[in-house]
C-alpha cells in the first residue's frame, strides 16, 4: 500500500509535462497539494482514528478490573484476578496455581457480576 501510494505521488508531483512547463502559476501548485491532503484525511479517518479509539477503550478496560473478574490473556489464559498491583495482575489459574500477568497482556474481562449473572441464566 505504502509502494503504491509513493508511485502516484511521485507521478503526480514529477509528471513531465510540469517539469517542463514555462511558467507555474500559484493554482496549479495549489492543486497539487489539494490530493496530498485528502490522501492525509482518508488515513486519520479511517486509520489512525479508529485505532485511537480501540486503545483508549482497552485501556478503561483495564482501569475497571478488580479482584474477582475473570479474564482471558492475549495467548488465552483463563484466569480469575486475586490481586492488583500497578501494572501486574496476580491471578489464579485452579485452586494450586497462582501467576503474575501484565495487565497490558490482558484481552477481554469478564466482571464477576457479569460471571454470575451468566451462570444464573443458565441454571
């Protein structure tokens, strides 16, 4: 994409037929510009942005974890928090294993009043 995007560039700002023209007026040199722009507003709209948004998301997802939920790893560890320490989560695996997890490495939270609701429904 990054290849393709250089080529049209490079063909529009060096086309030949600028290159070699006598004169260059200010509305020609503004109309080169104009695309170079759009190009710049498609990639925050439908890139940057979206992105933005997922992390800023992720990271209130963290911010709400507490001792009980049930979370799942990036690498799809099952485990319930026991503690919260800053960044490290310690959390229990089954009843004899215990583990330390980066919260940056936990993908999805399961709150424990969503955990029992769930369970609730089905009994």
């Amino acid at each position: 994409m990054k290849k393709i995007i250089f080529i049209l560039t490079w063909l529009y700002f060096f086309n030949p037929s600028l290159v070699f023209a006598k004169s260059l007026n200010e509305s020609s040199v503004v109309m080169k510009i104009v695309p170079l722009i759009f190009v710049f507003i498609f990639f925050y709209l439908f890139l940057l942005r979206p992105q933005y948004k997922k992390n800023k998301d992720h990271q209130k997802l963290l911010n709400s974890l507490k001792k009980g939920d049930t979370i799942i790893t990036i690498g799809g560890l099952y485990a319930q928090v026991i503690e919260l320490n800053g960044n490290i989560v310690k959390a229990q695996i089954t009843d004899t294993v215990c583990v330390k997890i980066a919260k940056q490495a936990i993908s999805v939270v399961i709150h424990a009043k969503d955990n029992f609701t769930k369970h609730k429904n089905e009994l």
